[in-house]
C-alpha cells in the first residue's frame, strides 16, 4: 500500500527542500487524509510556498496564529524578544502600556499580553494586509479588549508606552536575491528590505524612541546577525544600551535599550545571558 506521506518526502527532497518529512507531516494532517488535496498541497510547496501559507498557520510563543501572503511569518529567533521583555519586567501584574512597531501578525503584541495579564497595547503597520492578519488573531485569542490596531507609519501611535518591540525589516537591500526563494519569491519585501547597509529602519526607531517611552520604558528590538552597528545609532539618539541578548543559536538578536532614567539596574550589564528558558 502505497505511504502518500513518504511518497510526497522524497518528491520535496529531490526538490532540496529543508524539513521534507516534517513538511510532508503537517500538509497530511492539513490536508485531513484527503489525498487529493494533500497532492495540492505538495505541488504548492514544491514550487517554494512557505508551509505557514498553505496551511495558514503558524505557531509562536506556543500560540497559534494565522498568517497569509503578505504577513511576514513569525520565526523562533523573534521569541528572544518575549523571553527577554518577561524577564526585564519582572512583574507580570502591573499595567503596562505596550507598543509594538511593524506588528505584521500581531504574534509579538498578542504573546506579550497574554502573558501581562493587566497590560493593554497598540500594534501599528501600514499594510492592510497586516492588519487584517493582526486582527483577526486579536479575536482568536479574546485580547480585542486589551489592544488596538493602528494602521499608517511609525509615527502613528499616540502617547508614551513603557515597553516597545519592534521586528524590524533588516536585510541588506543587495542581499535579498540571496535568500531562499521560500521567502524571497513569497513574504512580504517591505518586511525585509532594510536598505542599502540594513538600517534603515533604525535610524526611524533611533528617531522615534526617545518620543515614545516612558521615562522609565525600554525597547526591544530584533536585529540581523552581525548588526552592533544599530548600538551606535541608538546611543547617537540619546538612548542607553543596557544590554543584547543572543537567540539560543547563540547570535546577538535583541537589543534591549532606554532612556536611562530610574533604569540603572538594567545598565549593570550591557552583555545579558539568556539565563533558564520559561
């Protein structure tokens, strides 16, 4: 008797495909034993759609989310921000204000609330697309009530927050060619094009921080391997580097920074361990 699952592992090998068995498993399970549309979704994957489109969904932070062309899909590096926000609060009681810059799906704003049980947030992004995505995994995971979506540039959420993220796009303009056409052929490009050096999108942060936190708020922002460059920028702009913290490949992914007033425990130590995971 012929294994579809099998079968469909060595087609998306012979392709070169990474995790063929893993994505040849959850296509079937997708596909609900129906191999007709199991082979769909094998033709789909072969000519490079992501896993996460054809399904749907992704997971993050052991949370489920939908995503769908035109929202970039979240990555485990990006929960080094999470773990990190967590453990620099401390209390998970209090009433924070969060804000999260570029929320495409919304999986940072909505796994940090659903860990603060009391805090309230913003998401903003200029795509609709993004938006929409954000919205409806706010609804999926009963937090409507507790955070907002803007929709326009950086610059538009209102008030001072004391605690931002931001995913930032910061792959070099010239060396998006270069990435695997799972994500260059399909995510979103605005998502991940950072300019000519990658920085763009931090020089606005660098810009717009020091207006949106609180005096004693701090920012987390994801950067790219091998990007300590984004340190100068923020300390150019009045910002105080308190710490980066690596991903658990071991690269420098998250840059914790403030505005340095009533922060001083957190300057302790520029160069943070991750310490235990949750």
């Amino acid at each position: 008797m012929k294994d579809p699952v099998r079968e469909a592992t060595e087609r998306l090998r012979a392709a070169k495909l990474l995790s063929a068995r893993a994505d040849a498993r959850i296509l079937w399970r997708h596909a609900e034993g129906r191999d007709d549309v199991f082979q769909q979704f094998i033709a789909r994957r072969l000519s490079h759609e992501p896993v996460a489109y054809i399904t749907g969904h992704k997971e993050f932070w052991s949370l489920d989310f939908d995503v769908g062309p035109g929202v970039l899909i979240p990555r485990p590096e990006t929960e080094t921000l999470v773990e990190q926000a967590l453990r620099e609060l401390g209390d998970r009681t209090r009433s924070y204000r969060l804000l999260d810059l570029g929320t495409g799906s919304g999986c940072l704003l909505i796994a940090l609330l659903k860990e603060l049980s009391n805090a309230t947030g913003i998401g903003v992004d200029a795509s609709a697309d993004a938006l929409a995505v954000a919205s409806t995994n706010l609804l999926r995971h009963g937090l409507v009530n507790r955070a907002a979506l803007v929709a326009g540039g950086w610059d538009a959420a209102p008030g001072q927050f004391d605690l931002i993220v931001a995913n930032p796009p910061y792959v070099r303009s010239g060396d998006l060619q270069a990435l695997p056409p799972d994500v260059r052929d399909n995510e979103p490009k605005e998502a991940l094009d950072g300019g000519p050096d990658g920085l763009d999108a931090y020089r606005s942060l660098a810009f717009l921080l020091p207006r949106y936190l609180s005096s004693t708020g701090i920012a987390l922002l994801e950067i790219g391997a091998g990007q300590h460059q984004v340190v100068g920028l923020m300390e150019a702009a009045g910002l105080v580097l308190f710490r980066i913290v690596p991903d658990l490949a071991g690269i420098p992914r998250c840059l914790v920074v403030g505005l340095g007033r009533g922060l001083e425990r957190l300057a302790q130590k520029k160069i943070g361990n991750r310490g235990p995971t949750r």
